[in-house]
C-alpha cells in the first residue's frame, strides 16, 4: 500500500531522515518507534508531502506521490492525525469533524458523522461542545476523528499518546485497534515504545534519522537492545 524508498530530509544542515525505507501492507498496525528528536515526525510529513525527500521515491497505491501536494494525497485516501492533535479549539466537535471531511462530497458528511460517533460515544454526548474545553484524551479521540473524516485508506498518527494518562493511553490504543479492524490500515508513530509494540504487527525502530531496527513487533518488544534503548526508563513512570 505504501512504500517509501531512501528518503533523506534536512531541515538546513542538520539530517533529520537518513535513507529511510519503509512499507506498510493493506491491513496493517505497522509502528514507528523512537526517542524523542530521532526523526519520527519528519517522516510521516514526508509522506503527507509536507516536507520533501531529493533523492528516493514514495509510493502509495501504486502512485508516485513523492511530488504531489498535500492535499491531493489527502484525496487519495492517505490523512495523518499530526501531533499535538492541531484542533481547532474555538469550534464545536462537530464543526472540527466536519473540517476533516473537506476532500468529500458534502452529502456524505451525516453518515460520516454517525460513523465517527460510533466509534467514540463521547465525541456524539459533547458534539456540541468547544473543542478546547475537552480534556485531553478527548481532544485526541477528536483529532483521530477528524482524520477519518477524509475516509483515509492509510491512517497515519503521530504519536497519540502524548500526554495523556495511563488510562486513557489504554482507551486510545483501544480504538486504534478497532479503526483498524473496521478498515483503516495504520502507521502508527509513539515513543511510548511498548504500547504501540504490543497492538501493531510490524516495527521499525528509528535512531537519529535512520531505520535501525525492523521486524515483527513482538520480536522486538523481547529485544534486548530495544528494551534497554527504548522500554527500560519506563519502569520507574
Ligand atoms: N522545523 C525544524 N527546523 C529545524 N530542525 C527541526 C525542525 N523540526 C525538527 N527538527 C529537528 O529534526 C530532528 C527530528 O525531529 P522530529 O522529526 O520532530 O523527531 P521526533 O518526531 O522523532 O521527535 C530533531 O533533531 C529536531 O530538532
Ligand atoms: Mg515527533
């Protein structure tokens, strides 16, 4: 489904991806795991075409969309909930939801809404509600709303988990799985290294810029190089 093939990204001179290649499959929970500043977000705002790669290709439905614009790939069925969530928090829930569907046909928006609503019961009690009134957690089940809005084929998230309770980062993997059980392939970016290893199928660990590691993810997650670099300091959390 998506295949990118030695990228490099540089913001000025400092190497942020370093000859990434990468693949995820119709169906899958893939997962980017890696410390924070090891280049995780570069590389799915290369995919989204928001930063670009000089040199490799990226490849999604079999179409070269290493040159495309950000929204056209938008339309191809490939959205990113980006981090931090990037709500609008002076909107309703509904009206942030509706601002996900902007690549669709407006009939279609109730149908997606009830779909969404589905997924995430308190999204519909507090549809009403302003954004930035939410707590956190809900603030992210609308984010990921949002992404759904645009029916994405390839749901890219950016670390979910930030800042959240213990929980909610449960309840948020939760719907992770189930999204991905109702469709959507996933690419899932988190340092929370040991969660996003324990629902996704495949892994590649990033160090500094460059794919270090790759495989299934529960090989991984018995890694022992991956357990001291990456699920160790979580013990005392
Ligand atoms: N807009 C930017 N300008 C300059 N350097 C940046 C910018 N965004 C990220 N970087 C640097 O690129 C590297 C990778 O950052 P990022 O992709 O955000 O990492 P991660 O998402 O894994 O935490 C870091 O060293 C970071 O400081
Ligand atoms: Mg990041």
């Amino acid at each position: 489904m998506l295949r990118v093939e030695g990228i490099n990204v540089y913001y000025g001179a400092i190497h942020a991806a370093r000859q990434v290649s990468m693949e995820v499959s119709e169906g899958e929970i893939v997962t980017l795991i890696g410390a924070n500043g090891a280049g995780k977000s570069t590389i799915l705002r290369t995919i989204s075409g928001l930063l670009r790669s000089d040199t490799g290709s990226i490849r999604f439905m079999d179409e070269n969309i290493g040159t495309m614009a950000p929204h056209k790939i938008v339309e191809r069925g490939l959205a990113q909930v980006p981090e931090g969530r990037r709500i609008f928090l002076s909107m309703t829930v509904e009206e942030n939801l509706e601002m996900g569907a902007y690549t669709q046909n407006s009939l279609g928006i109730p149908d997606d809404l009830e779909r969404i609503y589905a997924l995430f019961p308190r999204l519909k009690e507090r549809r009403g509600q302003i954004a930035g009134t939410l707590s956190g957690g809900e603030q992210q089940m609308l984010a990921m709303g949002r992404g759904l809005m645009s029916r994405p084929k390839l749901l890219m998230l950016d670390e979910p988990s930030m800042g959240l309770a213990p929980i909610l980062v449960e309840q948020i993997f939760d719907t992770i799985i189930e999204m991905n059980k109702e469709g959507a392939t996933i690419l899932l970016v988190e340092q929370n290294a040991q969660m996003a290893l324990s629902i996704a199928g495949r892994a590649y660990v990033l160090d500094t810029g460059h794919i270090a590691m790759q495989g299934a993810a529960h090989d991984l997650a018995d890694n022992e190089d991956v357990k001291k670099a990456y699920l160790g300091g979580r013990q005392d959390e």
